[in-house]
C-alpha cells in the first residue's frame, strides 16, 4: 500500500511540476506580449499618426492610372492633383544590372499593388473562422497584380516596372553599374 501511494505520490508531484513549467513559460511569453504592447502604445502616443494630411499623392496616382490603363488617357493627363508634386529621379536595371531606363517621375512611384478599395471583405462567421470574399477591383476585374510599380513621366507617360530600380528626390547620374554574370 505505501508503494502504490509513494508511485500516485510521484505521479501528481510530476505532474505538478510539468504543468508549473508549461504556466511559466506561457507566462512569461504573455508577459513579453503585454510589455511589446505596452511599449508600441508608448510609441504611437509620442509619435501619432498624423491626421492632417488632406491629400493622398497614392491615390492621386491609383486613380490616374484606373483611367489610363482603361482607355480613359484624356482624363488621366487631365485629372488635377491637390498639391504640388514633388519631381523624383528613377533608373531601373535589369536582372544582370544593366541599366534598362532612366526617368523624371512626376509626383511619385506607386506600387501596382496599392488600391483605392479594399479587396476583402468579412461577410460573417462560420464558426471561430471569419469569411471573406473577394471584392472586384474599380474596373470590375478581380486577382492581384504582379508585384512592381508604376510612375507618370514630366512628359506624360506612364511606365510599370517589375524589376529592380534606384529611386531618389534627387538628380543622380550610375555611369558605369557592375553586370551580375551567372555562370
């Protein structure tokens, strides 16, 4: 009888100990989380978004190029933009790194996965899973677009590029780029 009480004994001790083990460390994890938080609440409170920013140069350009790449050129080179845009100096490359093209951007460089809607929209739950459905982009088409980006030209051009490019506010000449040879 005081062997099998002595095994129960050591049996509930172990299991004790375990499960003390497994609520430290889910502790200490809950912990970290809370003082990330905490921390980050810190952070957005000293540095808030702002929220007078009253014109969006990104959607300026997604709604642009929604009626240039459907046909629309005339309201495109005619949409007026709130502000005044900013001029940006553009080289893309190739991928052995050869120069492909330089560019004056007019306003800015936009990725074509920005959009001016959301894509997804949460349409209930089934269970502990939300649902979502896709929503059609402006033009009523519905996927996503190859990652990359898109610009206008000072001279009214539009270009989408997928490849590596150096991007500045600044004029910059690359002369001489090292070639990228595999063998």
């Amino acid at each position: 009888m005081k062997k099998i009480f002595a095994v129960i004994a050591a049996m509930v001790i172990l299991a004790v100990s375990f499960t003390g083990c497994e609520s430290i460390n889910l502790t200490d994890t809950e912990k970290d989380v809370q003082n990330t938080q905490s921390a980050v609440n810190g952070l957005v409170n000293n540095q808030p978004t702002p929220t007078d920013i009253d014109y969006s140069l990104e959607r300026y350009n997604l709604i642009r190029r929604a009626y240039w790449v459907n046909g629309q050129r005339e309201k495109a080179m005619a949409l007026p933009c709130g502000v005044t845009k900013p001029l940006g100096y553009i080289v893309l490359f190739s991928a052995s790194g050869a120069v492909i093209g330089r560019f004056v951007v007019d306003g800015k460089v936009s990725s074509l996965n920005s959009f001016l809607t959301a894509n997804m929209v949460q349409e209930g739950h089934s269970g502990s899973y939300a649902l979502e459905t896709e929503l059609p982009d402006i033009d009523g088409s519905y996927g996503e677009n190859v990652d990359g980006i898109f610009f206008f030209t000072t001279d009214g051009k539009y270009i989408e590029w997928t490849g590596d490019f150096l991007y500045s506010d600044i004029p910059f000449v690359v002369d001489d780029p090292i070639l990228k040879v595999e063998e």
